[in-house]
C-alpha cells in the first residue's frame, strides 16, 4: 500500500476546534492522510501513532462501517503495530506508537 501524506486547511480548520484532532483519510481519493499543520510540531511516537491508525482506517476503506478501535486492530493486523492512547499536553487520548511492543 502507497499512502502520502498533505496538508490540508480542512485538517486545520478540525485543529482548531478540537486539539486532539490532527488528521483525517478519505477526503481526498486515494490513500491520502491529511494533516493539520500542528501535525509537524508534535513528538514522533505522537505522529507515528497518528499515521499508524489512519492507515487502519484506510485498510479497511470507506464502504465498511468501522470504529476508532477497528482502525487500531487493522494495523495490527497488517503490521504487528499497536497503537496505543495517551494524554498529553498536545490532546487527551492521544494516539501513539508502543515502542517495541509488537503483537
């Protein structure tokens, strides 16, 4: 799987209403994840965790109805990674990548 990563204003504008909100797929076609500029500020496990579960919401495409967790258990599935929550001053109940942690 390809996937690239873009900017995009809409990600921003969810930003700013919602700390915790830095990303998001299926705006544009493709397997494209949008991230809010403040995406770039934050530490990597956050962006790893970040980008770990949006690939899971592209694994398991649009047309499949599916929760936040689903999403996590995707990528577990498909790359032995677990993507965990943490608070943080960047947003509560964020996602990151658990280090050395593999299923």
């Amino acid at each position: 799987m390809t996937v690239s990563i873009r900017h995009c204003e809409m990600a921003n504008r969810e930003h700013r209403r919602s700390k915790r909100q830095y990303a998001h797929v299926f705006h544009y076609p493709g397997n494209v994840i949008c991230v809010a500029r403040a995406f770039d500020d934050l530490p990597i496990k956050i962006r790893q965790g970040l980008i770990a579960h949006e690939i899971g919401h592209l694994l398991l495409k649009t047309d499949q109805a599916h929760t936040e967790s689903d999403a996590n258990k995707a990528v577990a599935r498909q790359f032995g990674l677990e993507v965990g929550y943490r608070n943080s001053p960047y947003g509560e109940r964020l996602e990151y990548l658990k280090a050395g942690e593999f299923l």
